[in-house]
C-alpha cells in the first residue's frame, strides 16, 4: 500500500473511499487490517519515499520518540538539502540509505559532500540502512534527541551565569565567591 501511494498509483483518501463503500455486511475481520493502516497513515507521518523511511516512522513512533518531520528542507550556503527526516528544531536530521541510491561511487562521493556541508551547518546527521535493527534506530535517534537537549540547556545557563561585560556576575560577584569558598 506504501508503495502504491510514494509511486502515485493511489492516494489514501481513494482508499478511505473505497473502504467506506463496501458492504456493511462483509466480514469485519476482513477489513480490520487495512482499516488500521489507513487509519494509521492519515494520522501519522508521511510514508516517505521508501519502505525503509516508512519502516523507520514507525520504529520511532513505537518507542514514544515524537514524530520527526519528513523530506524536511534544509538550506545551508545557498544549497538545499532535503532530509529523509528530521528534528528541525535539534538539528538532527535522519538519511535513510538504500543500496538502490547509493551503490555507485558518484553517489558515495556525493553522499560525504552532503554530508559535511550539513555537519558544517550544525547539523547531526544519523544514517541508517536496510540492515539496522529497529532498536538501534530507536537508540541511536533517543541519544541524539537526549544530547542536544543537555547541550542546549547547558547552553542556556552559560548565557544566565554569564557576566554582562561592566556589571556585576548573576551570582553576586566577587563578594559571593569570598563567601561560598569562606
């Protein structure tokens, strides 16, 4: 079904449709499956451009990790980029790699240039394959997630306990430190 809707062979609202218009008197079991999918598709996250991707949304969702954004853009010097998935907001992005796109050595060679414009961008980029188990995707994202939520709030009180150039420290100054060393 995922693979009929990224290749335009059907869209989900022709599925819903025809769904809708079978008999009411047609076995329930039958259609509780395809009923689940399509309940899922509408409510979750694109199904991207691969099973892979599709397979990776679903890992991610399972395991509580909020849903990241798909075919997320990115433009770094006057380049766009577009990611398999991203956490815009953390600047993780997430490339699903198949052997279909980048079996050749043009696309491996493109895939390190990518790669560094991105992480030269502050981005941090995971990669993953056909091969990765669904607990190291789950693992690796919730690191990644948990990293640069401590970065950014170590961050944040640097910027709070930083001294303002000219006035006294957030702590009190030098009279504070005398006190909490004496």
């Amino acid at each position: 079904t995922d693979a009929a809707i990224r290749d335009g062979l059907c869209r989900l609202r022709d599925i819903e449709r025809c769904l809708d218009r079978l008999p009411v008197n047609r076995p329930a079991h039958s259609l509780v499956p395809m009923r689940l999918l399509v309940e899922e598709r509408r409510t979750g996250p694109s199904v991207g451009d691969s099973e892979l991707e599709g397979r990776a949304f679903r890992v991610l969702r399972k395991a509580g990790l909020p849903d990241p954004v798909a075919q997320h853009r990115v433009r770094i010097a006057n380049k766009v980029f577009i990611l398999d998935m991203a956490y815009p907001e953390a600047k993780i992005g997430i490339e699903l790699d198949g052997w279909t796109f980048h079996h050749t050595r043009s696309a491996f060679d493109a895939d390190r240039t990518r790669g560094n414009i991105l992480r030269n961008g502050a981005w941090h980029i995971l990669q993953f394959t056909s091969r990765t188990s669904d607990a190291e995707i789950v693992g690796t994202v919730r690191d990644a997630l948990a990293l640069r939520q401590l970065l950014c709030d170590e961050q944040a009180v640097g910027q709070r306990t930083r001294p303002k150039p000219g006035g006294p420290s957030p702590e009190g100054g030098e009279e504070a430190l005398n006190h909490r060393v004496g």
